[in-house]
C-alpha cells in the first residue's frame, strides 16, 4: 500500500484508532452491553477497536479487533485486553513505518492515557500522538498547574483557516507549550467557538510533536473523521456488519478480508493497474 500509493521520506502517515459497535444479537461469541453513539444508549453488540491509515487525502480500513469485557474474555478462555492494550498491542507497535516517514497516531480524548502515549514515543523518534484532551486535564505552564478549561479563559485567540475534506474551515485558535505530568512538554493547541449570548466552548488538542504548528495540529486532528468514513463506507459497500458468523476468529478474519478489498480496490483506482496486477 505503501509504495503503491507514493509514500516517501519526509511524509506523514496517520494511524487513527476508534472503537466500533456492530452486529446486535446475543448469540455470537463476544457480545454484550455497549454504548452506541449513533443510538444514544446501550445495546447489545460486538465491539470492535478499529484503526484506519491515511496519507494525504488517500486512506484504508487498517484493522480490526473485537473487545471483549473481561468476563467475556474469562468464559472464552482469552486474557483481557484494555481497548488502549489492544490499539497499542495489535495495531501502534506491529505497524512497520517506512524509513524517514512520520507516524501520528490520533484519536479523541476518550483514548488518552500519558502511558498509551509514553508507549507510542518509546517506538522511536519518528512516532508521534496527536489527540484531543478533556476540559479537565491539568497541565503546567510556567510552574503553575491549570485545568486546561480555566487555562482557556486567559488565551489570546486568532484566527485560522484550513482545509478540510476539501472545504475551507474557520477557527478561532490559540497554540502555547505546556507540560503533562508524568509525560513532558507537548504541542497545546485550543480552539474557541463563540455564539451569541452564550459562554464560548472550547476544544483542546496536543501534539508530541512539538515542530508542529497550529494549523497541522488541526489538520492531522481533522483527519480523525477518515475512520468514521471508513466505518460508513465497510458497512455499505463491503459487507463489514453483514457477517453471519458466530466465532470470534472467523468475524475477525472476515472484517480483515472486507479491508483487503476495500485496498486492493483502491490500489487499482489510485494507480490505474488491473485487479489482477494489484492482488
């Protein structure tokens, strides 16, 4: 994929990770009670962590793997896993970076640890996080420590335009250095969305990146929607919720097998080759 695509020394490549809920039923190995985002509540289903790759505009359904709770994983003789076990274990550490490239992992503020992210550096120099954070995560500026939604409120903010998904999107942002603890200085960047007559939100991302200006820390960011796409478009068009399958190890092999696809399909559009040349 790689090659085929063009990816040289000094791009980037992303790695977005994001859990996935799908396939109700009480029959098939691994279900149990899960939030569903696009529901509003609880349901019963397998979960998934699920990781896509995307570099420039170009990106790919990457892998697959169902969680199971950890009574789950006791009934079905499997040692549990934590989600960020699973990302880290099957999808940050295997993945083999091509030489001179920069990896950034990213994903939403749920999936932030300081020991996911200690990990994913620990890698090498050319692994990096990009994530969003929650309001009530204390850093330290200038030896003081804030909540980063009282930190917020004494920012001088400006404004930034970027493209997204081929439209040109506003922000009101702010960028400063700061310190986690037990991580060290990261990349802060927030942003501010003002309506009248209500208090401002704000969203708050970083970057271990610390070369990264503003506008790429929220383009990367940005990017995360990839993975929501691709949980659309293997749905749809690749028959990733259509399993009839009831054992764990075979829906993952089907899942892999509907991403093999959906690559091999790009492949041969992205570089004009026949299926077969492409397989």
């Amino acid at each position: 994929f790689f090659r085929e695509i063009g990816l040289f020394p000094g791009d980037r490549l992303l790695l977005v990770i994001d859990t996935f809920v799908e396939k109700k039923g009480d029959k098939t190995e691994g279900v149990g009670k899960f939030f569903d985002h696009s529901k509003g509540r609880y349901v019963n289903a397998n979960n998934f962590v699920t990781s896509c790759l995307q570099v420039g505009e170009v990106y790919i359904p990457h892998k697959a793997v169902m969680y199971l709770k950890r009574e789950a994983a006791k009934a079905m003789g499997e040692e549990f896993k934590t989600k960020p076990e699973i990302a880290f274990e099957r999808m940050i550490k295997p993945l083999k970076v091509p030489e001179g490239v920069k990896l950034y992992v990213v994903y939403d503020s749920w999936w932030f640890s300081t020991e996911l992210v200690s990990k994913t550096l620990a890698l090498g120099h050319n692994y990096h996080t990009v994530c969003q954070l929650k309001n009530d995560k204390k850093v330290v500026v200038n030896r003081n420590e804030k909540k980063l939604a009282e930190l917020a409120k004494g920012l001088k903010y400006r404004k930034v335009c970027i493209e997204v998904r081929g439209k040109m999107k506003e922000y009101l942002a702010s960028e400063l250095v700061v310190e986690i603890p037990k991580l060290g200085k990261v990349k802060l960047v927030v942003s501010k969305k003002e309506k009248k007559n209500e208090k401002p939100n704000f969203f708050f991302y970083m970057s271990t990146d610390l070369c990264l200006t503003l506008e790429e820390v929220l383009e990367i960011y940005e990017n995360r929607w990839s993975i929501e796409l691709a949980h659309r478009e293997a749905n749809q068009k690749f028959g990733f919720r259509d399993y009839q399958i009831r054992d764990k190890r075979a829906i993952e092999r089907f899942i892999q097998l509907s991403f093999l696809a959906w690559t091999i399909i790009l492949i041969a559009k992205a570089t004009g080759k026949d299926f077969k040349t492409v397989i």
